[in-house]
C-alpha cells in the first residue's frame, strides 16, 4: 500500500494536531488512583503504600476516562484480597505497611498498565472452593495455576464471605476484564503464593509516536517496537532443534527459544522460509518471556507515528497499530504478544532441520 507524498504529509499533520488535542499524560488517572486508594486503606484499617511510575507516558483522553473504573477495581482488589493486615504482615517478616505499585508505559505500540502488590497472593484453593459452590467449575476438576489465577475474572465471582462496601457486591474483575476488552486490551494476571500479584492491563494506542525497527518478510514491511528487542541473528544449524510436531527451537543465551516464522503466521508469500538464511529477531514479551521472530531482513530502525487498526478498521491478531513509512508503504506494527498467542495456538509450522 502507498500514499503520495502529499498524501502522507497531509495524514501526518493531521495525525499530529490529533494527538495535541486528544492526547494526555497518564498522571491524572494515576492520581485518580491515588486518591481512591487512600479511601480504601481507611477503610480496611491497612497501612498502604502506593508507588507510581510512567506518569508521563502518553494516554489517549478516551482510554483515561475509561480506566477509572477499571482501575478502582484493581485497587480495591490488590487492597482488601491481596494485603495482609499490618499484624499478619510483621508475623510474616514483612514491613507492616503494604505496597501497591501503579505504573504506565508503552510497550509494543500499545499502552501497558501494571497493579501489582506484595500482599499474600492469590489462594489459589480458596478460589477454586467457592468456584465450585457457586457452580462455576464442576467439582473434581484438575486446573493449572494459571487458569485458576483466572477464574476470578468469571461474572459474579467473589471470595468475599459477606457483603460490604469493598467486596461481595457481585462486580469486580469481571467488569474490569469487559471494560478493557471494550477498549480492545486485555488483562492478565500473575500471582506467586507469599509474595503478591501483579495484573497487567495491555490497552492500544489511537495515536502515538513509537521508535521502532522495520523489517522485511517476503514483499511486506512490519515494524517491531525497539523496546521489544533484544537482538539479531543468524543462526547457525547446529543451534537449531525441532520439537516433534510442535514447532523449532534455537539455542540463544544459553536457552531454547521458540522460532515464530511470520510469513506462515500471516500467509505471505515469497518469504524466506529458512532461518539460516534469513535473520532471526529475538524479541522479549510482556511478562519477560522470548522469542525468536524469523523475518527476510532487518532494514533500520525508525520514529513512527501508529495508528489505531480498531478505531480505522478492526482489531488483527499479532498487530497493534499501523504506521506511514517515509515511501508512502503502510506497515503493520506487531504485538509480540499476539504473536506468541498466534503461534501457541495456530502451532508454529516446524521447518525440516538437518545437521
């Protein structure tokens, strides 16, 4: 796809008067936060701590007015399920007084938003006991850590044994979840027994400047946010193993990382099908993990500006926004955890490896 200069210049400006009248930094609803959560802490008799980063990240104004509810959520969760009482606390050998960290960044071309405390974490068997009185999850049935973790997003789910003005209302995380759906994010959560939980919200961006690396596969162009980048290569073959029937593999850093071949992600044609010949990208996702992202080449990095695919068209698996090159192509700026979702659940093609 191409614009003529006058064209791309014409969207640019526009792009830009857009952002100066629609975009603001995320320290107003980082003070919103703040404030309820000074209320809740009175409330539950908890010493509470709260912790702020990012508040300079940018934020479309209609995401802000949208995450006020959610993150009121999330907070009064992280207080009142997740902190232990000042006395528990200091029994466990930790500070009497609780912390709730609040942070803002962007992150592969969409705006990332961690609640994370060093409370108790999640109960895991409590949950899964009142998701089977209420009916949620037939009785005798096996779940991961992880999908427990998740069964508090489930309409109506609460550990709360009786109502208050915090807890068992009948809304919570679900609302939180369908709220951040209807923005086009998701949320995930990550809990480790003793030591607290962390939710991450992952919401688009309508309109930012991004520093990113364009790459080639076959005859299309995508840009790969710089943050997301770790480094790349070409391997060699001795580095490369294929899994049976799952997917390949390369050793990097002293670890085996999964090879996610684009060109068969997204069905293009005329792409360089072969690792050794082309470049692997290693990318790292959100929660820390990697992968490798086989790509034809890697042609420089480059200053952005994206735009929303959902607000223009509709939402893509694996992308989270498109962008103007300075030839007048528009490119596709991935989201690596998309990707890596794709891949998990599509199985990532696995190429005939021979030494």
């Amino acid at each position: 796809m191409r614009l003529s200069p006058q064209a791309g210049e014409t969207l640019l400006e526009d792009l830009q008067q857009f952002k100066q009248t629609y975009f603001e930094e995320s320290g107003e609803f980082l003070g919103v936060a703040e404030t309820g959560l000074l209320r809740l802490a009175t409330a539950t008799g908890k010493d509470v701590s709260l912790v702020t980063s990012g508040e300079a990240t940018e934020v479309d104004k209609t995401v802000v007015e949208n995450l006020v509810d959610p993150l009121t959520h999330m907070i009064r969760n992280s207080i009142d399920h997740g902190l232990e009482s000042p006395d528990t606390r200091e029994a466990n050998g930790k500070p009497r007084t609780g912390t709730v960290h609040l942070s803002a960044a962007h992150r592969s071309g969409r705006i990332v938003i961690k609640v994370a405390d060093d409370g108790k974490g999640i109960d895991r068997p409590r949950v899964m006991q009142k998701a089977v009185e209420k009916g949620l999850v037939p009785a005798g049935t096996s779940l991961s850590d992880e999908e427990i973790d998740n069964l508090i997003f489930l309409p109506g789910f609460s550990t709360a044994d009786k109502i208050s003005n915090i807890s068992g209302r009948g809304v919570g995380m679900d609302v939180v979840r369908r709220n951040i759906t209807s923005l086009g994010g998701r949320i995930g959560v990550y809990s480790t027994p003793g030591q607290g939980s962390r939710f991450v919200l992952s919401l688009p961006l309508t309109l930012a400047v991004l520093d990113g690396m364009v790459i080639s596969v076959g005859a299309e162009r995508f840009v790969l946010p710089l943050t997301n980048i770790i480094e790349s290569l070409r391997p060699k073959p001795a580095e490369l193993h294929g899994l049976v029937n799952k997917c390949d593999v390369m050793m990097a850093r002293g670890e085996y990382i999964r090879l996610v071949y684009l060109h068969a992600l997204f069905g293009i044609p005329g792409a360089v099908t072969d690792s050794t010949k082309g470049l692997v990208v290693l990318v790292e996702t959100e929660d820390g993990g990697r992968l490798g992202l086989v790509v034809d080449e890697v042609l420089g990095q480059q200053q952005v500006v994206i735009k929303s695919l959902e607000s223009n068209y509709r939402r893509l698996d694996g992308v989270a926004a498109a962008t103007i090159l300075g030839d007048g192509r528009v490119a596709l700026i991935l989201d690596i955890a998309g990707l890596r979702e794709m891949s998990q659940q599509a199985g990532s093609p696995v190429r005939s490896i021979t030494h």
